[in-house]
C-alpha cells in the first residue's frame, strides 16, 4: 500500500468515527420546544458508542451513557407549567436548548384542512394575523416526507415558531384558533405539532400496529419494505403521464398566446367563472387559454395590487402584459396573487389565464371572488372573455401496464397514500414524547370508499395509542362538513357514509367528535372558516382533557322505537334542550320503510325527543337526518348553538 492510499484509508476512518462523535438530538426537541406538564420528560438521542451524557436542566444535573449501537435516553422528573428555561446536554460536545416551555402539547394530523395555514385564509384573518401575540402559543410544522420501508429514527427538519404577529402565519388555522381559546382560558403554553399533508388518505396514517386486523394491509406492508419489488412496479408504471415535450399551441408558436404583442385570431366568447363543459367545449381535457383586455384607472397605475381568481380547476398561470404574475399546481388552493409595482398600466391591460384540466370538468368555480383591487381601487374580472383550446389530452388507459411482463396488474405506488408511510416518517421519530391529546381533521380523501372509514379509524386511534404508550389519550377529530351541490330529494351519498362512520368512531373510549355539517362551503373542500372547526374543538379538549362540566357536542343519535307509523328518535348531548336554529319546523329528515325508498318526512321536537314521520310510510324502519353531501338546511341543535350529527338509524 503506498504513502497516498494509507493517508486517504485514515482520512476516511477519521471521518467516519467523527459521524458518531457529536451527541445528539431529536429535531423536535430544539430551541422554543413545548414539554408536556405533568408527566415524565423523556429525552433521547444519538452519540460515540458508550460514551458518557450529562444533561443540566432546571438546576440539576441527569446523567446516562450512550449504548453500543450509540443511542441514549434519559427521563426527567414531571414539572408543572412554567418557563423559559434552558437545557444543556453534554458529551464529546455540547448543545444548548433555549426557550423551553412547560405546558400541553397536541398532536395535529390529517389533511389539507389540518394543514391550511392562517396565510392562506388572511383576507377572513387579517385581524388576527395582526393582533397576534400569544409567545406560548408554538407550533411546530412537520416537514412533509414519507417512508415505505420502515419507521425513520427522526424527523427532517423543522422549528418552534411563536404565535406573534406575522410568525403566526404559518400555523394551521384550525390548530392555532384550538390553541388560543384553551390558553385564553388557562394561560399555559401550548405546543402544536403538526404532522398534516394534504390529499392523504388515513391508511397513510396509520401504524403497523393498527392494522393487526387487516392481513391484506399487512402484506402490502411487508411488500414495500422489498426495495426489489417496489422497483419493479415503478417500471412497470410511468412516473410522468404528461408529455416530455409540450404540445401546447399557446406555447409552441411563433408567438407564446401570453404575449403583450400576439394578436389572437378565431377565438370564442366564454364567461367567467364557469366551467367550460358547460359553455359549449364537450369533454376537454386539456390546456384552454382565456384573454381578455381590462380596462385599469390611472390611479391603480404602477402600483402594487393583488388579483383575487376564485378557484380554478385544475392548474392555471395568469399573465398581465405578458408578465407571469402568478401559478397554481392543483385545483384547491383559493387564487390570491399579488402583482408587483409597474405592472399595471392606465387604460388597456391584456389579462390572460392558461387553464390546465386532467379529470371532469375545467375551468372557474362560481360564487368566487374574481377581481383586481389596490388599497382604495376595485376593477371586476367577471363577465365576457375570450378563449381557444391549446392542447387536447388523450385518455389514458392505465390497465395496460402489467408487472414484470405477466398478467398481474401493477399496484401503483404512490409513497404519500400507502399504509403507514406517514405515519412511519411523521409521526413514529416522537412516539417518545408525551401528549396531552390528538386533533384529527381528515377523511377527504376516503369518501371513494366509505365504508372501510369505520375500521381505519378504530385502528388509527388505538395503534397511535399503543405506540405513544398512552392508553387513554383524548383524541378529537372534526367530522366533514357540508360540501358540494345541494341535495333537495333525499339521495345516496358517501360524504354522508363518511361521517356516519366518524360518528360510529365515537364507541372509542375518550373521545369526541366536532360536527361542522354547518360550516363547509358548496364550491370548496376547503372552507374559509377554520375558527369555529378550532373552536369547537378546543370546546371537547375542555372536557375531555380539562374535565370541565360543560356541553361540548351538539346532539347525537342514540336510539329509536318505533310507534304506530312514527319513529321517536332520542340523543346524547341534548345540553339544555333541542331547538331548530333557525326557529323554523325541523327539516332535513326523511324516512323509509323496509325497501328503504327515502322520502321526505315530517318531524317535531317533544321534551328531548325528535317524532319523525310521513303519512304514506305505514310501517317505517329507517330514519336519516342530514344525510346528503350538502344538506339544504339541517336545523337541529342543542340551545348550547352545536349542530346536530347527521346520522342514520339502523334496523334492530
């Protein structure tokens, strides 16, 4: 071995001792972390095998040696609420944890909805955003990843932020308005982890430890830890179904479509919002580019402004004077673009929007607002525009494609909505850590198959239960508001099997279920109003985790009996009584007989009871109350204000 080889051999083992020479810790446990009260402090992390850890905190020393495979873990005495403090870890090196607070943490998971932050909902929060000044009030985001493999040691990234001022931004809307009616109450800190990622579906969730009923899910399970197996399938399936090389005519000419100077030829009328399956273009999928020249007062010349375009469905680019202003992926997020100073000019401004599809119908979501305003000027961009289709996609015809050349289909991996790969990257690197309890705000993307929801969610609560080694853990979801067209006949609906299987969930020791069936929005899966979702939550955190005496749920379906041709529906959670809300007869109630035809019904409140009947039912079985995607008007509540559960009965 020459001179050169044995310097780079030392190099190299040098290098490698020092990967393990630091201590270390979790990145949760980092400056501004929020510790539970009242319960053992654990404290875990990595350094040099057997190598020797002292840890200062609250004016006493802890003290542990690192294992041989170079891991350690300590556990301090409970303290009660309090701060700041600060924590110094000592090893071959040392690490200072500044700002640490005492106080109840939450664990905040789901979807979309548990991860909008209050800077997407601003225009309804501009007032909170600006007065808010809670500093032990902290959420920590949990950077999106997934693992299929296995459970990941630790999390990728991530920071303590104060509730304060513009730092508050980016919280979960729903976590922060939990966050501020229990401090406002208390005065303890408050820590919101926030494990959300949008379009998830609950099997992601989901520990192995869950799903000990579900062998099919085991097996997909053990089939992804096969690194073999899920290269297979990944050939066997395009990663990009989308062309390599655009075919767009609005990009491939000699002009791009957007261009200040590009002069459109043959284009037709087209109204905004609206989509255009229903403007005369029959099944596009596709790339469809609108046009249309606004006219813009002197006095919003130059200036900064903002361009409000409601939702569009699915992606779009919006270009002013040629200049992209903006873009949005996918079809969800509310349209909000600022436009920089010198943009806008006095007179005529040439606006264009390039509308991407992929499924259903494209184009702009109504009952939006569409608009270009400055601080004191207001311009419209509804009404007449102009558009011509760029691009025409073909169907594609996914069963074609078959793994490794057999005729077994492929199983499409898509690593965000197998089981357990949020959970495994997310949430297992602090199972460690101690909770005050779960908030839970998911099920969208379930709906397809709502009858599985039931058992999903019984696993979700006991497996996270299990692996947080805290049995009785509260754990408080948000049933799914009213959403999509209103249903005026009585209908089959999977929203509605989604929620009642949320609303079975509640057989689940310790836990409660907030119902939003009066908060959502027809034209938006995500609603603009997270504070009374956050509210009401907070309000079963009261009595579930607080043990105040207090109402926290609207009425829920207990029983029934059956009288003559009426049913007599009785609840939980009636409070102070049953009113209507709107001070109108109960509506939204239909009944069925053994057929189970729904129809309308008559229903009246009596004590805490609810009779349900129609005439031309004799001999009925079956009562539904609210049971549609988006229910006209279900009017039931406790005088508390809670809405009632839409629910179904069952034949005994």
């Amino acid at each position: 071995m020459n001179k050169f080889k044995a310097l780079l051999i030392a190099i190299l083992v040098i290098q490698s001792t020092n990967l393990f020479s630091n201590v270390k810790l979790p990145k949760l446990i980092s400056d501004g972390v929020v510790l539970q009260r009242d319960a053992k402090i654990p404290l875990w992390g990595w350094a040099s095998p057997n190598e020797k850890i002292i840890v200062q905190f609250n004016k006493k020393k802890y003290k542990t040696t690192a294992s041989n495979e170079g891991t350690w873990e300590l556990k301090l005495p409970k303290m009660k609420a309090g701060g700041p403090y600060t924590m110094l870890i000592q090893g071959k090196n040392s690490i200072e944890i500044k700002d640490i607070l005492i106080g109840d943490v939450w664990l905040c998971a789901g979807q979309s909805n548990m991860v909008h932050q209050l800077n997407i909902h601003d225009v309804r929060y501009t007032n909170e955003i600006a007065t808010a000044n809670y500093p032990e009030i902290r959420h920590y985001k949990v950077p999106t990843t997934t693992s299929i493999s296995g459970e990941k040691k630790d999390l990728e990234g991530g920071s303590w932020q104060k509730a304060v001022g513009e730092e508050v931004r980016p919280f979960s809307a729903v976590a922060y308005f939990f966050a501020k009616k229990i401090y406002e109450k208390y005065h303890i800190p408050i820590g919101l982890i926030n494990a959300s990622v949008g379009g998830t579906p609950i099997e992601a969730w989901i520990p192995k430890e869950g799903f000990k009923k579900y062998p099919d899910i085991q097996k997909i399970i053990e089939e992804n830890k096969d690194t073999a197996f899920v290269n297979s399938q990944k050939r066997a399936f395009p990663n990009n179904l989308s062309p390599l090389k655009t075919t767009d005519k609005g990009l491939i000419g000699k002009k791009p479509w957007y261009a200040i100077d590009f002069v459109p030829k043959k284009w037709r009328k087209i109204n905004i919002p609206g989509y255009w399956e229903d403007q005369g273009i029959k099944d596009l999928n596709g790339v469809v580019w609108y046009r249309k020249d606004i006219e813009i007062p002197e006095s919003m010349a130059g200036k900064k402004a903002r361009v409000f375009l409601g939702r569009i469905v699915d992606a779009d680019e919006l270009y002013i004077n040629g200049k992209l202003v903006g873009k949005t992926t996918y079809q969800y997020p509310q349209r909000r673009y600022n436009v920089p100073e010198n943009i806008l000019k006095a007179g005529k401004n040439t606006f264009v929007v390039r509308v991407t599809n992929n499924f259903g119908k494209g184009g702009f979501v109504s009952d939006k607002p569409y608009c270009i305003f400055t601080d004191k000027d207001t311009v419209d961009l509804k009404g007449y525009w102009n558009y011509k289709v760029g691009d025409v996609f073909k169907p594609f015809d996914f069963s074609k494609f078959k793994a490794n050349n057999n005729k077994k289909p492929v199983r499409r991996i898509n690593p965000q909505n197998e089981p357990t790969s949020l959970y495994n990257a997310m949430v297992a690197p602090f199972t460690r850590f101690k909770l005050k309890g779960i908030l839970w705000y998911q099920g969208e993307s379930n709906a397809g198959q709502p009858e599985k929801y039931e058992g999903y969610m019984d696993a979700l609560i006991e497996g996270w239960r299990l692996v947080f080694n805290q049995p009785e853990l509260p754990f408080i979801y948000a049933q799914l508001p009213n959403f999509m067209d209103v249903s005026y006949l009585p209908s089959e609906s999977n929203w509605a099997e989604l929620r009642e299987a949320q609303l079975k969930a509640l057989s689940e020791p310790n836990t409660a279920m907030t119902v939003n069936i009066d908060l959502g929005e027809w034209n938006d899966i995500h609603p603009d109003d997270k504070k009374d979702v956050g509210e009401r939550m907070a309000l079963a955190a009261l009595k579930l985790a607080y043990n105040n005496d207090i109402v926290y749920s609207g009425p829920i379906y207990n029983d029934y009996e059956i009288k003559g041709n009426k049913v007599i529906i009785s609840f939980t959670h009636i409070g102070g009584g049953l009113i209507t809300n709107d001070g109108e007869a109960l509506s939204e109630f239909a009944i069925a007989g053994e057929d189970k035809q729904f129809v309308w019904a008559n229903a009246k409140i009596e004590g805490d009871k609810v009779v349900v009947w129609n005439d031309a039912i004799a001999n009925p079985k079956y009562v539904r109350y609210a049971w549609a995607d988006n229910p006209d008007n279900p009017n039931l509540y406790n005088k508390e204000g809670l809405p009632a559960s839409p629910f179904e009965t069952e034949k005994k």
